[in-house]
C-alpha cells in the first residue's frame, strides 16, 4: 500500500470517528495535505533538475482543476503560481494571497475589462487570437503595463484518447492554429511588429495525451520561439510558456507519469528549452491535486435489482459529472468502508455503486468488484481531487459537500481543517431567486390577469 494510501484509510476513519461523516453528513471531499504538497514539492524539483542554474521557472497552478481558496493558499506556501481563465479564478487566485508575478491569465474569450484589469494589474496575459491582441495593442497605447505578455498557439500535433480534453486537433478552439495557412507568418509579424510580446504559450496536454505527444507539441513551440528570435535578430521572446495537461493514473494508487519523467522526456525532445535562453512557465492542473481527493459517501441503502447488488450512496453526478456522463473515459476506482470507516473486508461481490439524483444513469460505478456494501457502509471514489468534488453540478438542487483537509496531527492522529463549509439549503434557495419568487407572475400580457 502507498503512504497516501494509508493516509486516506486513516482520514476516512477518523472523520467517521471525528462525525464529519455520518448520518447527518453523509458526503464530504477530504484533502490530503502532506499528498499535495509532496505533489508540489516533486513538479518544483524536476524541472530544478533539468533547467540551468538560475532559469526564472513560475509553476502556475491551473486553478480551473481545484478553484478552492484554501488549496491556492497551500500551493502559494509551496512556492506554485495560478494559471487563472475567469474573472472569478482571478479572483481566487487574489484571495489566496497570490501576487500579479506569480498569476497568468488565459482563456479563449478574455472581455475588454478583464483584459483591462489583468493589465493594470501587471498580470501575465497570453492572447489567443489576433482580435484579442488588437485590444491589447489598444490598451498598451492607453497605459503601457509591466504585464509579461504572449501570443497562445496551437502546434496542431494531433488529439489524445479524449477528444473532448483534446486542445491541440487541427480545429481546437485554443490559440492561433500555427499549420493554418499564413499563421505562423502572421505570428512571426506579430512579434516583430510589437518589441514589448516575449512570451510564447502553448498547452497540448490533457488526460488521454501521451507525453510523447505533449512533447511533439513543446518542440513545435520551442521551434517557432526560436525562429522568431532569430528572424526579428534578438532574443525577444524570453520566456516559453508550456502548459500543463500532464495526464493521471486513475487506475491505481500509484503515481505514473511523473512530473520526472515528463521533464526528463522533454529534456531529451527539446534539450535547447533547458539551456538558460529561455524562461519557463508551467501550468500544471490534475497532475497535482487528482490523486490526494477523496469523496467519501454514506450507503443509504443497499438493495438488488436484477440479481445484481446497487449500493445507493449520496454521491453521485453533482460531485462526479464527468464519470455519470462519460463513464468510459472517466472510470473512477471505488474503496469500500464499513460503518465505522475501517476499510471493508470481505469477499468481492459485482455491485453498481449509485448517486442519490433522479436519473438512472446517476452511477458512480457499475459492475464493480467490491466487497459488499451495506447500509451504513461508506463508498469512497478515489483520485477524485481535480475535476470532481470541487466542481459541483447542482443537479437536483442537491447541496455542494464540505471539504475538508488532513494531515497527521503529530500525536499518532489526523488532524482536520475545514476548506469548504456544506451548502445549507437556505444557500440553495438564495442561489435559486429566493430573493425573486414572484418574479415571474407579474410579468402579464396587457389586458390580462
Ligand atoms: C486546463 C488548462 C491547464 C491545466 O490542465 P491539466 O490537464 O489540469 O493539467 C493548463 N493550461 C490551460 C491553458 C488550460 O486550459
């Protein structure tokens, strides 16, 4: 068993034992403290291993995989940015204490007052498209800004196994579609034409996307940096903003890729990206905070249908929206828990493991092995730190879970740290035009009533 594993099946005990999970409370995320920043201590040191002595490396988080305040605080203590896409993750991101010199803002459709603020701010800013860096060009007329900036493109090496996650096909959305005709042409006039663009971006990666490929798609970048530098006559570009999408292990406790390899990976591809020429910018999301999240769920009831046993827990397509809605490409591994939260022994039965909404596919797993799973037990779903539990879908108007950190308490025990309170239903209410609910009955027809 792996350390973090041995952690997760302490948490979860004691968060029964603790009653942050319970009858009352039967769904929170848990947090594994000493994981994420192992994960954040690890990123740090495996690009420190492949750069020159002295190569300025910001490592932005993608806020977009974990947007919880408490988490960007954690990072920000571990030395790691925020890759921001929103007026909100920006927002977020400055709540955790995170400075304009460690935040990037990225995002396909930036409006004319984020892009404002981002600038004044002094905020990194990597522009998509040509009309976006035409307000840009606007805006630095106005007030010149310290703003490291950039152009995003798009090396079009090819799709991973998840088109969906893909940003790098031929017609992704993202960036400046570099094979197109006369596009790479236009971005080398892009920079010539304006001496304050030094960044070049690019992000290719994503669950399904082999590191082969991420590395096709970091050479491609590198290559234009370097002809634009060369064409233009001087290093303008002086920092290469690679992305992140480095994919994760959901099928075992184990974590594979590394961030090691990967840097090692692209140290052989693209061995000029390391020599001290360039600063590097990183923007890795799931890689550093899927495997250290846990949703933990209680079983309220278990019954058969069919000859085949559904364990129906409370957690299901509002803390796990991708697997409900794409089981194949996202699989999610359940742990079984007895009613005390000690791991549950037992032989394994085929079981479907259920949510609590209103759809029949509402399955956080099905036909799973698992030892059988009884009222009052607890189905945990593994990995489940990006992407999952902080992203809730408030289908059935069902309240987003609370979640909390752990760590060892020092005293052979967990202690636990609240990161997100659970929603109360006078939230949801508020959240759903509480404020306005004869709204709609006054509008009427002239001459109606
Ligand atoms: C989503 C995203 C990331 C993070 O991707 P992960 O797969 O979570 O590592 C980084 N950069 C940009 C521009 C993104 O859109």
């Amino acid at each position: 068993m792996t350390a973090g594993a041995a952690r997760r099946d302490e948490a979860v005990r004691a968060a029964v034992e603790r009653g942050l999970l319970g009858p009352g409370s039967p769904l929170v995320g848990l947090l594994d403290v000493t994981g994420i920043r192992e994960s954040a201590v690890a990123l740090r040191a495996a690009f420190d291993e492949v750069t020159a002595p002295g190569t300025p490396v910001l490592h932005a988080f993608a806020v977009k995989a974990t947007p919880l305040v408490p988490v960007l605080g954690l990072l920000r203590e571990e030395g790691i940015g925020a890759e921001v896409a929103s007026p909100g993750e920006l927002a977020l991101a400055r709540a955790a204490g995170l400075t304009p010199d460690r935040t990037v803002l990225d995002s396909p459709a930036k409006t004319p007052a984020e892009l404002r603020e981002a600038l004044a701010l002094g905020i990194a800013v990597n522009a998509d498209n040509p009309q976006e860096l035409d307000r840009i060009d606007a805006l630095m007329r106005s007030a010149p800004s310290r703003s490291p900036l950039g152009i995003r493109v798009n090396p079009q090496v090819g799709a991973g196994s998840i088109e969906a996650l893909s940003t790098a096909t031929a017609t992704s959305k993202f960036g400046v579609a570099l094979r197109d005709e006369g596009a790479r042409e236009w971005v080398v006039r892009a920079y010539a034409e304006r001496p304050w663009l030094s960044r070049l971006h690019a992000h290719t990666g994503s669950q399904g996307v082999p590191l082969s490929l991420m590395a096709q798609g970091v050479a491609a970048t590198y290559a234009l940096a370097e002809e634009i530098n060369r064409r233009i006559g001087r290093p303008q570009i002086d920092t290469i903003d690679i992305g992140g999408g480095l994919p994760v292990n959901f099928a075992s406790d184990v974590t594979t890729p590394t961030y090691a390899d990967y840097a090692q990976t692209l140290k052989k591809a693209v061995p000029g990206l390391f020599d001290g020429r360039y600063g590097l910018v990183t923007e890795f999301g799931r890689s550093l905070l899927a495997k250290h999240g846990t949703v933990v769920a209680r079983v309220e009831y278990a019954k058969s249908a069919g000859g085949r046993p559904v364990a129906v827990t409370h957690a299901g397509v509002q803390v796990a929206t991708r697997t409900v809605y794409a089981p194949g490409a996202w699989p999610l591994r359940i742990a079984a828990y007895d009613g005390k939260g000690r791991p549950k022994e037992g032989p394994e039965v085929v079981q479907d493991v259920a949510g609590p909404a209103c759809f029949a596919g509402d399955l956080l797993a099905q036909g799973c092995p698992l030892p059988l799973l009884e009222q009052g037990d607890y189905a945990a779903a593994l990995d489940t730190g990006a992407y999952y539990f902080a992203h809730h879908y408030a289908y059935n108007s069902l309240a987003r879970p609370a979640i909390y950190g752990f760590a060892p308490d020092g005293r052979g025990g967990t202690a636990f740290a609240t990161v997100r309170e659970q929603q109360t239903v006078e939230d949801i209410v508020a959240e759903s035009g509480g404020a306005h609910a004869g709204a709609l009955t006054v509008l009427r027809a002239p001459g109606r009533h």
